[in-house]
C-alpha cells in the first residue's frame, strides 16, 4: 500500500443536500465561477474523444494499419481511464481534489504532445492510454467539486448545466476532428489539446476552492488496482480477439479476466482502504442507475464509432462531411444535458433513463437501416439525444445519492463501470464490424446495441427500490 503523508485541516462531514445557509446568495458568484472551471475540464475530455473519432481514417492511413485495428487509439484510452477513476476520485478526496485535477491536466495534456508526434502505432496507442490515464483522474473530479460546492437540490442542475457547457465539444468535436484532419493532419486534432490543457490549469487553480474527505483512509489499495485492471484488460483483448484466436483461448482469457474481477470485490472486502466501499452498492437504486448508465454510454459510443467508419468508409465522405453528419447526434446530445438536470428534479430519475433509451434505441434503428443521409441524420439526433440524456442522468443521479463527502469516490465508481464497459464494447464491435461485409457489420452492430438497450433498460427500471 502506498501512503500519503498529508495534512490538512479537518472539517466536520456534510451531508449530501446541506449548503452553509449564512453563505446564502454572497456564494453564488463563487459558485459560477466553480462551474464553470469544472465544465472546462469536461469541455476538454469530451472535445478529445469525439473529435479523434472522425480523424482514425486518416490516422490508420498515414500509420499503415486498419481503422479496425486503431481502434486501440479508442479503447485503450477508455480503458486506462476506467483503471485511473476510481484511485483517481479517490486521491482527490485524500490529498485535494482540486489539486490532483491539476495534476491529471498536466498528464493529460502532455500525453497529448506525445501521441500528436507519435511515428508508429504502438506509440501513438501508448501516449493515448497514458492521456486516458489523466482523464481518469480529470473527469470524476470535475464533477466531485461541483457536487461539494452546489447544496441540495442544485447539485442536479448544477451537474446538468456542467453537461450542457461541456457538451459544446460535441458540437465541436466532430467538426474539429473532420475539418483540422482533411486541411491539416490528424496529429493536430491532439496537439490542440496542449493550449487547452493550460487555459483549464489557469481556470481550476484561479476557480476552484480546495476540497476533501476528511473521514477516508490515507491508504491506496494497490492490490486490489491491479487486480481489477488485469480484469478488465483481459475481458478486453479477448474480445478484440475472439475472431484472431482459436474460440477456446479467447474464452479462456475472458473466463480469467471474469475471475479476477471477482477476485476484486473479495479483495475489497477485506482491505484495510478499499478503492471502492462496497456498501455504495447495498443501495439498489444506485446499482440500477448505474447499470442504466451503462447500457446507455455503451450504446452512445459504439453509436459514434460506427457510424464514423460507415460515413467515410461505406458512404465515401470526407472527413470534414462525416464530421458535419456526426454533428446531428453532438448538437442533441449537448441539449441533453440541461434538459436532463430540469427535468430530473420532478421525475424519477430511473423511469427518466429507461424512456431516454428508448428514444435512443428508435434513432438508432433509423441509423442502422442507412438510406437517404435526412433520415439518416434525424435518427443520429434522437438516438444522440436520448442516449447522452440516460448518460447524464446517471450522474446527476448517482452524484445525488451519496453525502458530498464522497462524491469522488462515488463519482470515480460509477464512470469507471461507464467506461470499462464502453472500452469492451468498442473492441468487441470493432470485431463484429470486421465480420464480413463493412456495411451488414455496421448495420449488425447498431441494431444489436439498440435491441439490447432496450432490453435492459426494461430490466434494469424494474428492480425493487430500497427498503
């Protein structure tokens, strides 16, 4: 275990929903500028993801290799930042989480540099692993220091609003990553996050207060860290590779990667400071929130992954065409954000995830049947607006769930789960794309990620609420 020898001045526990009354109005000011920093963080995450999506064509073409086969740039990335947001939440409620946000910046940022100048792909996937490595430690912490700074019922709108800022990049995610790809290069698309990186140091250092958990353990379980990355990177590759290997290695590596994320939770049992308290999951509606999340992120970025591939690959548009298509499901999916942190403050937020879905799921049927690019686009918008709205209500409402005190670790748990599983669907779409004919494989894949969706999502609404 590693240790941190920090000090700091100890606070008595707020509990989630309790704000500093005689603060009254006076903390507002305070409170935007808060917000706002933290949304330059999401801003910057989401910018990188969405816009790198649309510049792999051009990537694999200069490195040599498929896009199928890049897409290790995608969910590597995802992966090393499922493995950095749970220790990463946690850290900040250890040692600040102002000050490790600061921190995952500068990881971020110059990992960044490193794959933009990248020569090979191995290279460029491990600069991009180690840049998934500080938005992991980035992303919870932006949203644990708003839930620390909003009292009560504003937390939700507050964390909406953060999704509504940050969501821009999905406006402009698409366009930079199509439009810098086809008049520059690719490499561009990650060195603009370098600038970026240091006017969101400037604004969380200058915006943000310093905040942590005074009641949790100095202690990083780093067993039990590596013992559930090893799971999920298992789970992985044996999904990436269940048409490379014969089936029984394949099944083999997953069965092992199963095992050890088993082995995890014992683990966290019994160790003197868990990376994750298992009592988060005795609440059975913060379990189905979260699952809900799950199946709606999934579906989100197989969403986006497929259809950049489909627009440039099948339909033969450029870059900056496909980034102006992917715009439709962006623009929706940043409308999400606020709309969903109003609308949950009157609807229960389980019911408000499992109708998202499934207005998702009608979009992305539209998608999956291609024909003419208007239907086309107008399904990409529904099926971006109701999944990115199932996405963010999971974190407004798991955020919500829990005393602020642990709103790292809470946030840490649940985009952890949100993005490991994303990382496997990615690699095992990628695959199932590669099966056959480009176009029946892309088809394939959306309308089994919208029929599974929905599904689930029924399943998921229908579990008994805590007694």
């Amino acid at each position: 275990m590693v240790r941190f020898g920090v000090s700091f001045r100890p606070r008595l526990p707020r509990p989630h929903g309790q704000g500093d009354a005689s603060a009254g109005d006076a903390d507002r000011p305070r409170r935007g500028l808060t917000l706002l920093a933290a949304a330059a963080c999401i801003f910057l995450v989401q910018l990188d993801f969405y816009a790198l999506n649309l510049a792999l064509p051009a990537m694999a073409a200069e490195l040599g290799t498929s896009i199928t086969d890049l897409h290790w740039v995608v969910s590597g990335y995802i992966l090393a930042q499922a493995a950095l947001l749970i220790p990463g939440g946690k850290l900040g409620d250890i040692i600040g989480r102002r000050r490790m946000l600061v921190v995952g910046l500068l990881i971020f940022g110059a990992a960044s540099l490193g794959a933009g100048l990248g020569s090979d792909p191995p290279i460029v996937i491990a600069f991009r692993a180690v840049q998934g490595m500080g938005s992991g430690i980035v992303y919870p912490l932006a949203f644990a220091v708003i839930t620390e700074a909003f009292p009560g019922k504003q937390t939700k709108r507050a964390i909406g609003n953060a999704y509504g800022i940050g969501a821009v990049a999905l406006a402009l995610g698409p366009l930079l990553g199509g439009g810098v790809t086809e008049l520059l290069s690719w490499r561009s698309v990650l060195l603009v996050n370098v600038p970026l990186c240091v006017v969101a140091i400037v604004a969380s250092v200058a915006w943000l207060p310093e905040s942590r958990d005074p009641t949790v353990s100095r202690a990083i379980d780093l067993a039990g860290l590596v013992v559930v990355v090893l799971g999920v990177l298992a789970v992985t590759v044996a999904a990436d590779r269940m048409n490379a290997w014969r089936p029984v290695v394949a099944a083999a590596l997953a069965a092992g990667g199963l095992v050890l994320l088993a082995a995890f939770v014992l683990r966290e049992r019994v160790a003197e400071s868990p990376l994750v308290r298992l009592d988060l999951f005795h609440n059975t509606k913060f379990v189905a929130v979260t699952l809900m999340g799950l199946v709606a992120n999934i579906a989100f970025v197989v969403t986006i992954f497929a259809t950049t591939i489909h627009l440039q690959q099948v339909r033969g548009y450029s870059p900056f065409v496909a980034g102006l298509a992917v715009l439709a499901a962006s623009i929706s999916g940043g409308i999400a954000g606020p709309f969903a942190g109003r609308l949950s403050q009157r609807v229960a937020v389980r019911r408000l995830i499992a109708t998202a879905t499934l207005v998702g799921a009608v979009g992305l049927v539209v998608v999956a049947f291609g024909g003419e690019i208007g239907p086309y686009l107008l399904g990409l918008a529904v099926a971006g607006f109701g999944y990115r709205t199932g996405l963010t209500l999971t974190n407004l409402g798991t955020q919500a769930m829990v005393p602020a005190e642990r709103a790292g670790e809470a946030s840490g748990t649940t985009l952890s789960i949100l993005s490991a599983g994303s990382g496997i669907a990615i690699a095992a779409a990628g695959t199932l794309i590669e099966q056959g004919d480009l176009a029946t494989g892309i088809m394939r894949v959306l309308l089994g990620v919208a029929a599974g969706s929905v599904v689930a999502s029924l399943l998921l609404v229908r579990i008994p609420r805590p007694a």
